[in-house]
C-alpha cells in the first residue's frame, strides 16, 4: 500500500473538522508527500445532498487527507498543479481499493470543486470533457435522491425554525447542505 504511515491517526476539533495527529504519508512511483501532524482536515468534502452516495470517510480516507494537503499546501508551495492533486487523489484511492465507480465520480466531484475555487480553477478546462461526461451519466442516479434530500432538509430546517421559535431555543445547522 502506497501509505508508509499505517492507520490514519486524527483527533476531533470541531464538528468539521479533524487534526491530523501523526504524519500521513503517501509515496508513489515518483512522488512523495507528507501530510504534517496538526493539518486540519475534513476528510472528504461531500455535499450534504449527496453524502448518501459518498460519506465523508471511508475507504478513501486517507486519499482525501492527502488531498485537503495538496489542494491547500501542494498547490501553494508548487509541489502539484490542482489537476495533478486531483489526480493523485484518484490513484490513492484505487491503490487503496476504492471501487472504481465510486472514485471516478469523487475525481468528477473534486474536479467540479476546482472550478469554482479561483486557485485551483487553471487548468480545469483540460479534464472538462471526462467531468461532463461523467456528470452526464450520473446525473440519473444521483439528482433524483438529491433533489428528494434536498426538499426534505428545506422542510426540515423550516420545522426546526419554527421550534426554535417557539420554545426560544437556537436554530442548529439542519438548512445547512453541507455535512
């Protein structure tokens, strides 16, 4: 396995969010990345609408770690270009065993995420015809539940306003699409 660090070793911050409290680190054929103990991380970044499909954790854990560092301090210091840490974050996950189904569409996630964040957007326009296309066949899976997910969360945070209305307590994260 492509890890050399063993188990993934995190500690709780806060709801979202997860320090790395033991060096992660990933070696290829060429490359080598350590993510440092105290990075924070929040496994993988799924929509709440879609969180059914792909958790935040799981198998692919340690590929998402990874992935957080290179989308944050890889592309920062010029260690990776955004597609290329995207595509490491799909080779870790199949040298992780991640099916294959399941990690084309979290490369088809994480690429859609690179085009509305200003520093990873260059180059996106490259890998815009695997993107399209596999949101194209998709699509017929995944918009039907989400849209289900979708209005069930509206009408849940609007129930939970009216509670904490009513009884003067604070209105929690339910309206919230993400996890």
């Amino acid at each position: 396995m492509p890890m050399e660090s063993g188990d993934v070793v995190v500690r709780s911050v806060d709801d979202d969010h997860w320090s790395v409290e033991e060096p992660l680190v990933y070696r290829g054929r060429r490359d080598r990345f350590v993510v440092p103990a105290g990075f924070l991380t929040d496994f993988a970044t799924v929509p709440r609408l879609v969180v059914w499909l792909v958790p935040r954790f799981g198998r692919y854990t340690a590929a998402a770690i990874l992935h957080d560092w290179l989308c944050t301090e890889g592309i920062r210091s010029g260690a990776v270009t955004s597609p290329e840490a995207d595509g490491i974050f799909r080779r870790v996950m199949r040298e992780n065993g991640v099916p294959v189904l399941r990690r084309w569409l979290m490369w088809c996630g994480v690429r859609w995420g690179a085009l509305v964040d200003a520093e990873r957007r260059p180059g996106w326009w490259r890998s815009a015809p695997g993107v399209l296309g596999i949101s194209v066949l998709a699509a017929p899976v995944v918009v039907p539940p989400a849209l289900v997910i979708g209005l069930a969360l509206l009408v849940y945070a609007a129930v939970e306003g009216v509670v904490g209305v009513v009884t003067g307590s604070p209105r929690g994260d339910a309206g919230s699409f993400r996890t």
